[in-house]
C-alpha cells in the first residue's frame, strides 16, 4: 500500500479491512504520511509488529481508529496517542498485547 501515500494530501478516509495486506517494521512507513486521516480501519490486515507501530503518533487528526486483529503484539506504549486529541474511537481488540491500558487511553 506504499501507493496509498500518494493520495496523503487529500486522503481523510482509509479502510483498508479485510485486505490480504502483510507489512511489518519498515513495510508499515507509508502509515506515517496519512497526516489528513480522520479514520482508519486496518481491521485483519497482518502488520504484525511488536508494540503499536510508532507512526500512528503522526496521525494527529484521527478521530476513527481500528486496529483490531491487525497482528500487534507486545506492549502498548501509550505514549504514541498523547498526540491523537481528536481521537474518541479506538478499537484494539483481539491482538496480543500483554500489558494493561496505559493511562494516556484512560482519560
């Protein structure tokens, strides 16, 4: 989906759910230019990656985000939503995280 980034400038909506899509690590960078994004759903695409994948934070217009059963393991470094303030959906189900809900996803 490294092609999607060429709509980064006007893109305010992607679903991109139920795709066959596999990314992990550096494969997920094209995440980091959808800065327009308001909603997201990657809901059962395969980007397994340990923790939450960082470029999530420079998606500071979300409102709609779902990553639920995308293949996120590990912690969840709550750290990578403090900048998401326009963000009041989040769904994050059905991955494997073994650490609790940071405070930032708590206020």
């Amino acid at each position: 989906p490294l092609e999607i980034s060429l709509l980064a400038d006007s893109l305010t909506v992607l679903d991109i759910s139920g795709n066959t899509i596999t990314a992990s690590g550096d494969e997920l960078v094209w995440i980091d230019t959808l800065r327009e994004l308001k909603e997201f759903n990657a809901r059962l695409c395969n980007f397994n990656y340990n923790g939450i994948y960082p470029g999530i934070a420079s998606l500071t217009n979300l409102e709609i985000l779902d990553l639920s059963e995308v293949g996120f393991s590990g912690e969840i470094d709550g750290s990578l939503f403090a900048p998401l303030q326009s963000l009041f959906f989040l769904n994050m189900a059905k991955n494997n995280f073994n650490s609790s809900i940071p405070s930032e996803l708590a206020a």
